[in-house]
C-alpha cells in the first residue's frame, strides 16, 4: 500500500522542480539587478515558493496514484452496462461538481467581481461555469455513448462562439475566453478524459483514441460560449433598468 502511494513520486519531484527553479533563478536575478527587495520579504516569497512546491508535488501525486486509474474504473464499470445512457446524466453531474471543486474557477470568479467592483457576481460567473461545464460534459458523454463523429460537435460550437464574437460585449469576450482554459484544469483533464478512455474502450465498437479523446475541446466551449451569452442577457437588463452599472464602463 504504501509503496503504491509514493509510486512515481520522484519522476513528479522532478517535473515540478524544474519549473520552480526556473521561477526562482528568474526572481533572484531581477532581486539583485533591480527590486532590491528587504530580505525579510525575500524570505517569505521563499517560503510560499515551498509551500507552493510541495503542494504541487503532493496534488500531482495524487492525481497520479488516485484520479486517473478511478476514472479508468468507473468508466470501465459504466461502458459495460445495458444501459449506456446513464453516463449522460453522470456527465453532467460530474462536470458540475469537478468545475465547482477546481480552485482557478473560483480565483476567476472572484477577480472578476473585484475587476467590474460588483457589477458581475462572483457566485453568477461560478454557478454558470459549472452549469455550462456540466452540460458540455454530457453531451461530450453522449459522442462517445453514440460514436458521434468530433467533428460534429467541434465546428458548430465554434461557429456560435465565432458569431457571438460580434454581439457579445468586449469585456465578457476577454473574460469568456480566458475561462475556457481555466475550466479544463488538472481535475477536468486528469478525472474526466480517464472516464472517457475508460468508457470508450469497454464500449463495442468504440476506439479509444477516437471516441475517447476530445473531451477537453467540447469543454472548452462551455465557457466561451456561455459567458457571452451572459453578456447579451447583462446587456438586455441593464437596457431595461434591471441591473445598475457601478463599474464605471
């Protein structure tokens, strides 16, 4: 058991370390060239630098040993019953509940009410992204259920992600897109892709790598797509007087 818990931890340590030292050697150099920073200061960046460091390790670890072979199992477990088309419904709650777990969804959520000082909720943006995330996660589900080609999905969902570029308002654009990245974080990508693969290859008829990758680029569209339509339901309420704008925009 325990050798099974530290199982790759040093190929982890060492994928973790070199980007850290990176950011390290980075700062120091700018430290002694220009910041200049009191020494006090430069050791508790330090310390957050070590904190940051194991917590990656350990969280990277974890995913390893535990997220990516349970996935693989329960989508195994799934694809081998009659009815296939509960992984629908489990999708969706899935999708919801791992968006609402990933920490850059809720930082997001955050700045953003910080950076428009109130006038977009912080719980509006989160509880869309989980509900966007859940329902692109379902329907990424139904593909693989029904070998329904990618290609499928793809184009129109970037066709309307396109289109809504010309309607939507320019802040809700900038923020939509960078949201597509941070729904797909490590749960999304390490849990989510497993349970599809682990799917796709219990499945008859399935190909692994066909219908069991492509996951993450349906999610991505979530986000985009979801938050500019968000700005055109803004855009009608504050027209109407429903929603006062104290952002100064």
């Amino acid at each position: 058991m325990m050798l099974g818990i530290f199982e790759g931890l040093d190929n982890v340590t060492l994928d973790i370390i070199l980007p850290i030292a990176l950011l390290l050697i980075f700062f120091l150099v700018f430290q002694f060239l220009f910041l200049k920073r009191p020494l006090r200061q430069v050791l508790v960046l330090l310390r957050g630098l070590l904190f940051a460091f194991v917590g990656l390790v350990l969280f990277l670890q974890g995913i390893n040993i535990a997220f990516v072979p349970m996935g693989q199992e329960i989508g195994s477990a799934f694809g081998g019953f009659d009815n296939t088309w509960t992984l629908i419904p489990l999708g969706f709650v899935l999708g919801f509940f791992i968006t609402l777990a990933e920490p850059q969804v809720r930082v997001l959520s955050q700045t953003v009410e910080e950076a428009s000082s109130g006038y977009i909720r912080s719980k509006t943006i989160l509880i869309l992204l989980c509900l966007a995330v859940a329902t692109f996660t379902a329907l990424a589900m139904a593909r693989t259920v029904f070998g329904i080609p990618l290609h499928f999905v793809i184009i129109p969902g970037y066709l309307i992600a396109v289109i809504l570029l010309f309607f939507a308002d320019k802040d809700f654009v900038a923020m939509a897109f960078d949201s597509g990245s941070i729904a797909t974080g490590p749960l999304t990508v390490a849990f989510m892709v497993s349970l599809t693969v682990g799917v796709s290859d219990a499945l008859d008829g399935r190909n692994m790598i066909v219908d069991g990758f492509g996951l993450i680029g349906i999610i991505t569209l979530a986000p985009i797509i979801s938050i500019q339509l968000l700005s055109l339901i803004y855009a009608v309420k504050t027209a109407r007087g429903e929603v006062s704008d104290d952002s100064g925009k």
